[in-house]
C-alpha cells in the first residue's frame, strides 16, 4: 500500500490564488467599463468585430509594406 500523502500549503499556492483573483477581477472591471464606453453598440460587436479585424489588419499590412519600401529606398 502507498504512503498516505501530506497535506502542505506553501506560501506561494494562497499567494498566487490571491493575484489571480485580483487580475480576474481587474479583467472585468475593464470590460464592464468598455462595454459603458461603447454604450449602445455593445450588441453589435459580434457583427463589426469580424469585419473590422480583416479591414484593420490589411491597412496595417500595407502601411507595412510602404514603410519596408520606403526604408529600401
């Protein structure tokens, strides 16, 4: 039969339940308050988001891009 196991909490298991806590709690607070920032488009945000994303992500691509030229010149 195996040796019965012991029961030992070191300092950093509470420590570190106790950060991860605080930043949960920090990561809702910033949603609750850009969710009151954007107000009534809060229920849009699923339909803009995955059309927003392609349209940011190209404009960055082609700053990029002139930027990389515009360095070889």
């Amino acid at each position: 039969m195996a040796a019965p196991l012991k029961r030992r909490i070191r300092p950093g298991v509470p420590t570190g339940y106790s950060i991860g806590g605080m930043v949960g709690a920090g990561i809702y607070v910033l949603a609750g308050s850009v969710a009151g920032a954007a107000g009534i488009w809060v229920p849009e945000a699923p339909f803009l988001v995955p059309t927003a994303v392609p349209v940011f992500g190209f404009i960055l691509s082609i700053v990029a891009l002139v930027a990389a030229v515009m360095g070889a010149l």
